[in-house]
C-alpha cells in the first residue's frame, strides 16, 4: 500500500457513490478523484450552489443533490430520491462548534456527523451494493459515548469532547454495521477512514479564538486535502479492503502520509457499546408516530 495515490484508484465507469459534503474540502477533492476515474458521483451537500461549483469541474457524470443532515426530514428527502449506488461515502461533518441543536434537537455534532448518517445509510442501505465508507478522525482517542446524554442535555457541554464522541460513534457505528452485513451474509462492506492532520475549512468554523489557532496549525502541520483524502478514497475504491477495517495515514502519529491499514482505540471495539448506540441511534431517528 506504499505511497498509494489517485492514480491507483481503478476505473470506475459505470458505478455510482453518493459522497456527503461533497462541495468542499475531503468531500470535494473525493469527488473530483471519482469522477475523474469514470465513477457517476452524487454530490449530496446542504451548499448546493458550492456543489454545483465542483460538479462543474466534474463534467456531466456529476449531478448535485441537496442533503442536510442536520434535518431527518432533509435526509429523508434525499433518500427517496436515491436508486441504486454502488458506494456511499459518509464524509460530511462539522467539528468543535459551539452548543447547538439541529433541526430535530440533536447536539449539532453527534447529530451531523453521527446521526445524519446513520438514518441516511439506513434509508440507502437495501440499495448500495458495495460498501459503506464513513469518514472518523484521530480524535475519536479523545471520544466516550455517553448513552444516557448523547445529546449534551444535561452534561457541561465541552466542543472537543462531544467532536470526539460523535467521531468514536462513527468507528462504533461502522464496526456494529459490519457485524449486522455479516450476519445476513451481505456482500456490502461497512470500512472506515480519516484524514490524519489536513487542512481544511472544518478548522475554520469553531466560532472562537481557536479559529486562529487552528488556522496556524494548518500552515505549519496540516497536510494538503488532496494528500488527506486518499485514505477515503482509498476505503472507497481499493479491491480487498478488509471488512470493518479502518484506513488513515501512515505516518507519524497518523498525522500525515499515504494510506494504510490503521488502528483504533479499545473503545471503538466494545460491542455492548455498539449495539446500545445503533439501538439508541435508531430510536431518535425514527420517524414520529
């Protein structure tokens, strides 16, 4: 896997992904390598007019889809409108905001980059036929899944660890989904990835002092996005991913480098976790009545 890059990622012609947050960033940069190897991508972003900017530079096998998951009824809406896809790619989110809810009062962040998913994939998921790929963070390290305030309602609210609980769901998340393909004998494959340290417009929306901060970092840290990209693209497209694996970058610390196989926290793994949060994760998203 050394030194792998978009030009290892196969032809993709005639496939499908739905990559989120596809306007900017990761998700931007994804779909660009996709659709530049022959992929259709669906570019499912709440800016759509950002999107349609990229798909532009696709060319005509990109189309753009509005997508919020910070609303179930927007998710539902992009659901419905979905038919066959080969590849969802879960790369959306948003990271160290201050207190918020979304639209059906979930704290923003487990409700993005968490809950948003975990209803879009399973309205999808009848439909996808390859794998599912969901984009975590090294800061899943930092993260506990609190099943009885996963939503911050009665803990002090603290932006870091809340961005850690909602990025160690998504590893928990991805390892329960490949325990329930495997149990139905599925040929879909739930894989996970993170970018190590990239730079980014994620750094850029703390609303706080530390956008300053974080805007250094990336000068003097951060690697380019289209180098933190390739472990999700990567999940996404290399025959042979190993099911419920987890691809980052290979060097230092994780920070930086090529993608390879990588590992995650003890925590990431607890299946009594796993199965109490997708339980939990399918009672808030079910529909009212």
């Amino acid at each position: 896997m050394t030194a792998w890059t978009t030009r290892d990622i196969p032809k993709q012609d005639g496939r499908t992904f739905v990559v989120t947050g596809a306007n900017s960033g990761l998700g931007a940069v994804a779909a660009r390598a996709l659709g530049a190897a022959g992929a259709r991508v669906v570019l499912a972003c709440r800016n759509v007019a950002a999107g349609e900017a990229v798909a532009r530079e696709i060319g005509p096998a990109a189309q753009v889809r509005r997508l919020d998951l910070a609303d179930l009824a927007s998710v539902r809406e992009f659901a419905a409108g979905v038919d066959e896809v080969d590849v969802l790619v879960n790369n959306a989110g948003v990271m160290a905001v201050p207190l918020r809810r979304t639209a059906d009062g979930f704290e923003m962040q487990i409700g993005t980059n968490h809950l948003g998913h975990f209803a879009l994939t399973d309205l999808l998921l009848e439909r996808v036929t390859d794998r599912v790929v969901t984009m975590s963070s090294i800061m899943h390290r930092i993260g506990r899944i609190d099943l009885e305030d996963l939503n911050w309602e009665y803990r002090r609210y603290d932006r870091w660890l809340a961005y850690g609980q909602s990025k160690l769901a998504n590893l928990l998340f991805t390892q329960e989904l490949q325990r329930r393909l495997a149990e139905r004998q599925s040929p879909v494959v739930a894989v996970a990835a993170h970018p190590g340290y990239s730079s980014t417009n994620l750094q850029s929306h703390t609303e706080s002092i530390q956008d300053l901060f974080l805007g250094v970092a990336n000068r003097l840290v951060g690697q380019s996005a289209q180098t933190g990209a390739l472990p999700l693209l990567y999940a996404a497209t290399a025959p042979g991913v190993e099911p419920g694996g987890y691809y980052g970058p290979g060097g230092l610390f994780e920070m930086r480098g090529s993608p390879e196989r990588v590992e995650s926290n003890s925590r990431s793994h607890d299946e009594a976790v796993a199965r109490g949060l997708w339980e939990l994760s399918a009672k808030l998203c079910a529909p009212a009545g």
